[in-house]
C-alpha cells in the first residue's frame, strides 16, 4: 500500500486518533470491532453491520480452522467473499482459544498441540501454520501465535512463556516478512502481571517490527484494578507509530480507560452477549429489559441512539421478544448494543480531535459508577 499502515491524527494527552489502513479500506480509531467468530456475528447479517457503520469484525482462526476449514474457505474465495463481508477482517492466532482448552493440549517449542472441542482429534498450530491458515482465510490484519498466560502464574512460568511468545513472533514474523503483501501481521505483547516482563515483551516484539501492536493476557480473571494498572503501564511502551489493540476487553468503561491510556482498537464479544441475555447499554446506563418495569413502556429503548431498534420499536416490544424468547429479539438488541459500542468509540475520537477527551471519558464513567470504583483509576 502507498499509505502508511497507521496515521496518528491527534492526540489529547494519551488518547489517539488515528486512521489504520488495510487492503479491505481505512479505519478510523480508535474502534471497536465487532466479534464474528465462526465467520458471523450472532444473530446479524452484514448488511446490519453495514447498516451501522462496522468498518471492521473480527474471525477466529482456531474455530475457522477446525469448522469449515481454512483451505475450504480460501477455496471459496477467502473469508470476505465466504461471509459475503465487504469490510474488513481481523482474525486472531488462536491462542486464547488453546489457553482456555488447558486440559486438552500440549505446550512445546515447535507450537502447540490440542484437541479439536469438537471431535477430540489431534492438531498442532505452529507460529508458520497460524501464518498459513490467516492467509487462507484472507485477513486482513493476522495475529502472530502466542501463549496467553493464565492469572496467577508465578514469575518463572510467566518468564518462559514470554520467550517462547518471543521466539514464535519471530518464527511468525519470518513466515510473513516486512513488506510481504497487503495483509497486516500484529504482534502480541504479554507478560502476565509483572511489569518488567511485560516490558521485556514489549522491547523485544518492537525489534522485529510488526505492522501492529497487541496487548494481550488481560481479562483473564484479574480485578479491574489490576487490568487498569497494568494497562496504564503497557500501552506507552509500544510504538507511537503502530496501532496499538487491547484483545478481548471490554465494556464500555473498559474501552474509555484503554482509549485514555493510548489504544487504538478494541474487540469483546460483551455488546453481542449481554443483547442474547437482554442486557443493553443507553445513553442512561445499562438496563435489562426483561424487567417487568418496561411492560408497558412506550418509549424508544435509547431516546438519543438512531439504531434501527430504538427508531422502531418500544421498550414494551422489545421486552416482549425477550420474554416470548423471539429470535427477533437476538436480532434487535445486538443492532442496539453494537450500535452504542460503535457509536461510544465514534464519540471519543470526536472529543479526541476537538481536545474534550477528559470531559468525555468522565461523563461515561458518571454511567457505570460502580465499575469506575473498581478500577481504581486516578480521576475517576
């Protein structure tokens, strides 16, 4: 690409904004990127995410590999086409996915091996190989394989683990050299809970110069003091000319505090969930419209949301969906929960670029008191 991968437009003290180029079109950050991740966001179709402004969803190469398969889907012409998806697509390494699957694989040098969740059979990822089935899938942003640490790992585990981490990106970044072709290759920083691993993390993804950065290893059972802290520590560490994704986190309180301590993309399938179990975000906080309180509320969902939902239909028939256990009801509240995601990150880089950052971020932890409490951060 003639462009630069990533442009930072404007900072308002930490807080980025900035535009990530990829083969599948720009995107403006900081983002939240929707989470597809059998090569569908549940319950939505891609004229919905279009509908919405998703400029980017995400896939997962651990579950596309096994189901229906990464050389089926290059076969039919790379995701995009698969999904019938014109955006663009991250897909991840799959190595959350083998973190959470502990009692089911074997962690060595060469990669990892594990049982399929579906069939019990055997498979080995490799950094190589999670390069290969990326490609097959034609994403356009790949995640290096990594070991996600479990919480509470002692110090000489979480050591090893970040140079076996290391020395996979590097595999990984060989497998797919600088300059290698329109798809982009992130690496993944880890380091568990102690800041000079992470700092050494950092230090050493930097020297093998990805196309973008990750910050992994956090949401995995930690308190929101904890995860606020060592963010706060470790997103300034990585390149200020790179995209900068914090993986899996969060709600929306969690995006504000990542987008103040200087990230750029952010993913969780949070908005999605919470919609299938009739919890959703307004502009007034959370609510769970399953509640007998809303029977006969005539009113939109959210007064100031445009979304499809909140322009239609009413609180009552919403919650009337939920109850009767409509599918509808998937449908219309995760067009209403990624819309106000969608819409939170919108929000922020207007107030990044006209200097009201602080302001903004204060005026959504005043929605999620509680939550603000917990993570403990300065100012909040």
């Amino acid at each position: 690409m003639s462009q630069p991968v990533f442009t930072l437009e404007h900072q308002d003290g930490a807080a980025r904004a900035g535009r990530l180029a990829t083969a599948h079109g720009v995107i403006p950050t900081p983002i939240f990127m929707p989470v597809g991740t059998v090569g569908s966001v549940k319950a939505l179709a891609p004229d919905d995410l279009t509908a919405i402004g998703a400029p980017v969803i995400l896939g997962n190469t651990y579950h596309l590999y096994l189901r229906p398969g990464d050389e089926r889907i290059a076969r039919m012409g790379g995701l995009h086409r698969f999904a019938a998806w014109p955006g663009a697509i991250l897909t991840d390494s799959g190595g959350f996915q083998v973190f959470s699957l502990s009692s089911l694989r074997k962690l060595g040098e060469d990669g990892v091996e594990f049982r399929s969740h579906l069939d019990g059979s055997r498979h080995l990822f490799t950094p190589e190989s999670v390069v290969k089935i990326q490609r097959n899938l034609h994403s356009d942003i790949m995640m290096a394989l990594d070991e996600c640490v479990p919480y509470g790992a002692d110090y000489a585990y979480t050591e090893r683990s970040v140079g076996l981490t290391t020395r996979w990106a590097a595999r990984a970044r060989a497998a797919w050299p600088v300059g290698s072709g329109p798809n982009l290759l992130f690496g993944i920083v880890q380091g568990g809970f102690f800041e000079d691993l992470r700092r050494r993390s950092a230090e050493e993804l930097k020297e093998l110069d990805f196309d973008g950065y990750a910050i992994g290893g956090l949401s995995v059972g930690e308190s929101k003091a904890e995860l606020h802290s060592m963010l706060r520590m470790t997103a300034p560490l990585l390149p200020a000319g790179k995209a900068r994704y914090l993986m899996g986190v969060g709600t929306p309180l969690d995006i504000v505090l990542g987008i103040q301590a200087g990230v750029d993309m952010f993913d969780c399938v949070l908005p999605t969930r919470n919609a299938r179990n009739g919890t959703l975000y307004t502009s007034e906080g959370k609510i769970n419209i399953k509640r007998r309180e809303y029977a006969e509320d005539e009113g939109p969902l959210d007064p100031e949301c445009g979304c499809y939902t909140c322009r239609t239909f009413s609180r009552a028939y919403l919650r009337h969906l939920f109850v009767s256990k409509e599918l509808l009801s998937f449908r219309l509240n995760s067009l209403h929960n990624l819309t106000y995601f969608l819409d939170l990150v919108r929000g922020a880089r207007a107030a990044i670029l006209e200097d009201r950052f602080a302001a903004y971020a204060a005026k959504v932890a005043a929605l999620y008191p509680d939550e603000a409490a917990r993570a403990e951060v300065p100012g909040f």
